[in-house]
C-alpha cells in the first residue's frame, strides 16, 4: 500500500510524459520518431500499471510487470522490423 | 513504514526518470538523440519503479521477480532502442546537421535509404519508396 498522494504525484508525472509523447507522434516528421514515441507510452503504461497495482493492493503487479517488459522488447523489434518493410 | 517512504521515493524518481525523457522526446533535434533519451532514461526510470514496487511489498518471491524484470528491462531497453535507430537511419531518417562521423552510410546504401543530412525536414522520397514494398531491393540487399 502506497499512500495516495504519492499515487497521484506518479501518474501526473507519466501522464504528463505520455502527453509529450503523443505530441511527438502528431508531429513527428518521419514513422521512426512514431515508433520511438510508441516506446515510450509503453513504457509509461508500464509503470502506471505499477503504481495503479500497489494502490488498489493487487498481488499479481509484479507478474504484470515481467511479463510487460519481456513483451515490450518483442513489441520494439517487430515495430524495427516493421519500419524497414519486412527487410533486415 | 519506512518500506513505504523508500519505495514512494523511488516510485516517484522512477517517473521523474520517465517524465525526463518525455522532455527529451520533445525537444531533442533529430531522432537518433531522441532514441538515447529514451533508451537511457526510460529504462532506469522503469526498473527504479520495479524496485519501488519490490520495496514496498517486500517477499522473497517478490525479490527474484523484481531482479529478473529489472535485469530483462536493462538490457532490452538498450537492444531495443539500437534497433530502432538502426531502422529509422536505414529507412532515410535524416541525422541533424551537426553529425559528424556517418558510420552506417553503406548499409543504407545498400538497402535504397538516405545518407544526406537534411536537418529536421521529411524525406518525401524515402518514405513514398518504403510504401512501395519490400519486393525491390531484396536483391541487392
């Protein structure tokens, strides 16, 4: 249990960094600026899923977590793959 | 209760860390920069809110899964973040203007890229060649 002040400091800290990286996605000038900033709404999902799960004591937050990371690193090759269109 | 004052600290570090690299994704001039933001300060700022996490409800079972997402999280935020660079160089994302050393400058030759600094314009012609399809350049790549 965390107190929820602390909770709230958190998320506005990453939601304000997810609403900074949203606005590199609209302005961003090529697709590897939009896949870098997808990497980083990832990223801040991930820890917002943390905090989210200490607050309401949920048990599984760690399980969530390793599993998110090992996924993220797929995620950010396919999305490497992807922006080379399937070439090495 | 002194668990849940470290572990608050280092949550909130944790996000800071994150919240830094948002203002590095905003700010820096072209995308390689942007990628070190994200890869340095992003992935420590995830696993410092891994071991908050840990910190605050501590078992030893909780211990070894931390060690592990913190450890998996170190090490693919920098693989991954290479591999996105490597992409975006190859697919004719431009460097700024300032770059001086070009040490990728013949693989992207050789898979139709850009090599030219533009400074932070959009390479129309590399993109409109990327929706063209890989059927191409596979030959010579």
């Amino acid at each position: 249990m965390i107190p929820v002040s602390v909770a709230i400091i958190v998320g506005v800290l990453l939601v304000a960094a997810v609403a900074l990286a949203v606005v590199r996605i609209v302005r961003g000038p090529t697709p590897g600026d939009t896949a870098v900033a997808g990497d980083l709404i990832f990223f801040a999902f991930v820890g917002l899923v943390a905090v989210l799960a200490l607050l309401f004591g949920i048990v599984a937050a760690l399980d969530i977590i390793l599993i998110a990371t090992v996924l993220g690193f797929l995620s950010v090759l396919s999305l490497a793959r992807l922006l080379q269109g399937g070439r090495r | 209760m002194i668990a849940t004052i470290i572990g608050s600290a280092l949550l909130i570090l944790g996000a800071f860390n994150i919240f830094s690299a948002a203002v590095g994704l905003f700010r820096l001039p072209d995308l390689y920069t942007r990628t070190s933001a994200i890869g340095t300060a992003a992935g420590l700022g995830v696993a410092f809110m891994i071991l908050g996490v840990v910190v605050v409800d501590f078992t030893w079972l909780n211990l070894l899964k931390g060690v592990l997402a913190i450890v998996a999280q170190l090490v693919t935020s920098a693989v991954g973040s290479f591999a996105l660079a490597r992409s975006g160089y190859l697919t004719g994302s431009s460097p700024a203007a300032i770059t001086v050393p070009d040490e990728l400058a013949d693989d992207a030759v050789a898979l139709g890229g850009a090599s030219v600094p533009l400074g932070d314009t959009v390479p129309t012609e590399d993109t409109a060649a990327l929706d063209a399809g890989p059927t191409d350049n596979r030959a010579n790549a």
